[in-house]
C-alpha cells in the first residue's frame, strides 16, 4: 500500500471549506475515513480537527503567531518583516505562507513530497518538547515540513499550528461521518458513537472501534487517570418541574456555588481534573490532602464541587472569590490559607476496579456514604435529602439559599451517569435573576465617538428617603438609531441633562427621576458605593419611563439578592 500524502488531507480540507451543507460535509469526510481506514493510522483522525493529541490531552501544540511567522521565513528564506507587513494586510498566515510559497515555488524547482506521517510526527513532537533551546527545535520542526509544502499544504500546515483549520467541522460532524462510513444502515450506531466518544474523548480509539466492529465498543469505558465528560443538568423551573423530570422520590442535593472536579485515584495517585478537562492537581494540594486523608478506597473517580469559604467567618463564598485559585501555579501556599476550599462530593464514575457509571444514582450515593469521611469545612458527601414531598424539597431549596448556595441539583435516582445534558438524570433550580429597577443619580460625559453625550450612569436604589449607588453602567443603549439596544445615549443625554444638578470635570450630578432596568451577572459586597454593594458586569436593558423612583430597587431588596 503506498504511503498517505498529506496532499490527500489538503483536498479533504478544501473540500469541506466549500461546502456549508452539514450533509455534504459528512458526505465527503466518510469517504474519506473508508481510505483513513485503508491507507493511514487511527490517530490521524485527529487532524481533521486540526490536532495531533486526543481531546481529553489538555496539552496544547502551543505555537504562537510570532513564532509561526519566524518559522515560515525561516523556511522559505525571506524576512520576517514582509510577513508582518503583509499579515498586516491579510490577518490570516495560512494564506500568507501559502502565498509565499507559491512565489518560492516559481523559482525553485524540487521538493520533496510530503507524507501524512511527515507532518503529523513533527507537530506531535512539538507538543512535548520541553526545556533548553525549544523555541529553536520547535522552529526547525516547523520549518523543516514548511520547506517542503506545496502552497495549499503550507496553508493548512499553518492553520494546524494555529489550532484553527477553518472547514467548519466540529464533534457532531466526525461523530456522523464515522457512523455514515462504518454503520450506514444502523443509525442507533450513532447514539454508540456519541456516547464512546463521551467515554473516551479520543476520536482514534472511537475510529478503531468502528473499524474492528460494534463489539469493540462495548470495551470502551471509564479509566482512572483519564479525564471525562461529566454529566450536566437540564434547567427545572420549580420543584413541581423537578418532579417530573427526575420523577418521585427524587434525590435533592444543594448546589453549591464552586467550580466543578473529577477527581482521579488510580495506583495512590491522585489526579484533578476541571469540567473542561484540565489537570489542575498541582493548585490544589489541599484538595489532593484532604482526599487521600478521608476517602477509603484504592481506586476511584469521583464527581465533586468545591465551593470556597471565608477563613474568618466560615461563610461559604460565591465562586468568583476562589476562580483564582484555579490558575495560580506558582506560590500557591498563601492561596490555601486565603481562600481555604471544602469538597463537597456528590457522584461515583468508577470505584475500586470498575466502572460504577451503569450503578443506580441511589447505589453510587451509598458508595460515596461508605467511602468518604465527613470533615466540616474540609470533606463530606453533598448535602442531600430524598423525598416526594413538594413542600419538604421547598423547605430544603430554601434553606440552601438561606446559606448562600445557588440553589438545589435534583436528580433521578434509579438513573445511571449519562454524560452530557440529557433530560432526565439531574435537573436544576435556582432563582432567576431578575433586572433591577434602579434610579440614575450621576453621569459622565464619554470621550471620541461619544464625545458630548452623557455615556456612564451612576446607578442607585433607595433606603426610605436615600438614595445609594450601587454601580457605574455603561452598556447597552445604543450608539446610533437602528443599532441593537435600548436609548441611544443621545436621547439618554438629553433626558438627563435638565436634571443635572452639579458639575465636577467629567461628571454630573443628576437629579434621581430616570428609571432604567439593569442586568447584571452577580452583586458583591463593595466599600465604593454608599449602598455597600456592586453590581458586577451591569447593562442597561430598557429605560422605563413607566416607573417612578418610588418603584425601584430598595436596599433591603438588593441585600436578599446577596445571601
Ligand atoms: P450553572 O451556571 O447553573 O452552574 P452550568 O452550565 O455551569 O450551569 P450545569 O450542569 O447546568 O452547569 O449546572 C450544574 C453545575 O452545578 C454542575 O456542573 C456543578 O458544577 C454544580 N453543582 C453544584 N452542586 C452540585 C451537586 N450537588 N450536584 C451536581 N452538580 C452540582
């Protein structure tokens, strides 16, 4: 059999990119897999979305612009400030090196023809080069398969570097073309499919397994050590919703307000995996402690949140006061004492040996009371009742806002662990947020294109007779008439500017009488408003000339929002 030529790939690219039709795109890519499948390696699926690592592999190729742009000239023999210029032009440097070289081509005559394995082994090794001299290896790696593209292949070569391919191919449309190649006239394959990918989050081993046969599937499952998809939960709009999508009884467990992890034990090593399938193990060693400390068991994954608390009052705290702790790498020992973390636990993927995701919600939940120890502030299985009764799962979602969760997670208990958001497993229930109807007490004038109007408004709530800000908002009308949004801020200004009171260089005093309702994303506790609290990220949705200042927002009203 002779060997695959990254040409064939090129043509495949080219001809995704020309079509927008889903259909045609899984089309061409399914005949396309009958020749993968004869011709090349079952890894090399993964370049039809630009990689060369599995998905589950956070590792990134981790070439920059600049770098790219040092390599192409290397490899082409021309300075890099043309590229710069031109890219300056184009903003794309797939078409730049494929421009540049098809002019190299016009004058030289040979080159060799590049192999699929050509290409894809020197990205690969890109990935884990490490310490002295990268940036040089990296560049020569690059250059050297550069050097012998033809145009169209330096193009995607490029854009594989750059983690963006531009054929419009995401998950769905590999999953589709795999099923149109190898099941044709079993569509339940597809649903197989899915879920094997969910599993193992590597198109190569789902590729392998359509090749050998349906039985192969059925190998594919959990493996400790490995990050997965968790399960997501449909949106319940009431408690009477929740029943009927998880049914009765049904679990209800708090939704605490952290960020999601796997946690991984596999040979007295423990891994920790985020929702999007990072390995965060290294910033969270309190975590690492605490479950080698409190959880008996000599092989697991476990699902968990970790919500953060306040070191002095003990109070749990919303997740944007621990998102740091999430990225810091380095100097992490004042962080732990900072921003200390407990673990809530609340769901079992794999336990001593095997795989538990087929277990009950009910049997999992019995592993989880048996293996981990309850430490407060530290450890402990999610909170969780079970019941049919309306007003005691009322009574419950109450008093976990009262403590400054979200909300409650409601989940089906005779239901095994369904990846994905699927309706039926595990639903959802918190508060809406709501617009605040809130009163503009001050203004500043804009600068450029804004220049003359009136474009950032302090807004407030009331207390009796008071008013008190509560933030700055500058978003959301619109610029010119036509545009998305609410006002223009030319209208806004001169509804405000008979009311302007004061004049301080940029700001204005304005009389409390225009009404507008703002959203936001979450309200925290702040000494720069005399309200004491911040809107955080607020917009204005709609002016509302139909409310007066005695129906907005009062301070008692903001501060239940922040519980
Ligand atoms: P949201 O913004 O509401 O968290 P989302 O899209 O991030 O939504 P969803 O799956 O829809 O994620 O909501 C559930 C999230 O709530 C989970 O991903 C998990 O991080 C968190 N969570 C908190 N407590 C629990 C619990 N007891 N059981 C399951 N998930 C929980």
């Amino acid at each position: 059999m002779k060997e695959m030529m990254y040409s064939e790939f090129v043509e495949l690219y080219e001809s995704l990119a020309a079509t927008s039709k889903r259909l045609e795109k899984v089309a061409i890519m399914a005949v396309f897999l009958k020749k993968l499948k004869e011709k090349g390696k079952s890894e090399w699926i993964f370049l039809l979305k630009g990689r060369v690592i599995p998905e589950y592999d956070s590792r990134e190729i981790g070439i920059s612009g600049q770098l790219t742009i040092k390599a192409i000239a290397k490899a082409l023999g021309i300075p890099q400030e043309t590229i710069v210029e031109r890219y300056k032009k184009v903003g794309d440097l797939g078409v730049i090196a494929q421009e540049l070289t098809e002019k190299k081509k016009q004058v030289t005559l040979f080159s060799k023809k590049l192999s699929v394995s050509n290409v894809f082994e020197n990205i690969k090794k890109l990935v884990s080069i490490e310490g002295k001299g990268t940036v040089d290896k990296k560049m020569s790696l690059i250059a050297e398969i550069i050097g012998d593209a033809s145009p169209n292949e330096a193009k995607y070569i490029v854009r594989t570097l750059l983690s963006d391919l531009r054929i419009g191919v995401a998950d769905g449309i590999i999953r589709d073309s795999i099923s149109l190649a190898f099941f044709p006239d079993e569509p339940e394959m597809n649903t197989k499919i899915q879920e094997s990918y969910d599993l193992a989050n590597d198109f190569s081993i789902v590729f392998q397994a359509a090749i050998k046969g349906k039985e192969e599937f059925k190998k594919i499952t959990v493996t400790p050590g490995k990050p997965i998809n968790v399960m997501l939960a449909v949106k319940a709009k009431d408690i009477d919703e929740a029943f009927e999508i998880c049914g009765k009884p049904a679990a209800f467990e708090y939704k605490y307000d952290g960020f999601r992890l796997t946690i991984h034990k596999y040979h007295g090593e423990i891994t920790l995996f985020t929702r999007r399938l990072e390995n965060v193990s290294i910033q969270f060693p309190d975590v690492v402690k605490a479950i080698k400390e409190n959880i008996k068991a000599d092989s697991f994954i476990l699902d968990a949140e970790v919500v953060g608390y306040d070191p002095k009052t003990k109070k749990y705290l919303p997740f944007q006061a621990i998102s740091q702790r999430i990225k810091r790498k380095y100097y992490i020992e004042k962080l732990l004492s900072q921003l200390p973390v407990e673990l809530n636990i609340f769901d079992v993927l794999y336990y001593n040996g095997q795989s538990t995701l087929e277990l009950k919600f009910i049997d999992r939940r019995k592993i989880i009371e048996k293996i981990v120890s309850t430490r407060r502030l530290i450890i402990r299985p999610a909170k969780q009742i079970v019941t049919s009764d309306v007003k005691k799962a009322q009574e419950f979602y109450e008093e976990s806002l009262e403590i400054g969760e979200e909300g409650v997670m409601i989940k089906k208990i005779d239901a095994p662990y369904q990846q994905g958001r699927k309706v039926g497993y595990m639903a959802k229930l918190k508060p809406e947020l709501k617009d605040l109807d809130l009163v503009i007490v001050g203004a500043e004038y804009g600068s450029g294109k804004r220049g003359g109007w009136l474009t950032s408004y302090i807004v407030a709530c009331k207390n009796q007779d008071e008013f008190l800000e509560i933030g700055k908002v500058s978003s959301g009308l619109k610029e010119i008439e036509g545009q998305e949004g609410a006002t223009t801020y030319e209208e806004m200004t001169r509804l405000l500017k008979p009311l302007i009171e004061e004049e301080k260089g940029n700001y204005v005093k304005i009389k409390p009488k225009i009404v507008v309702s703002v959203t936001y994303q979450n309200i925290q506790k702040s000494p720069s408003y005399s309200s004491g609290y911040a809107l955080r990220f607020p917009r204005i949705a709609t002016y509302r000339p139909d409310k007066g200042i005695k129906e907005i927002e009062s301070l008692k009203d903001i501060e239940k929002l922040t519980v």
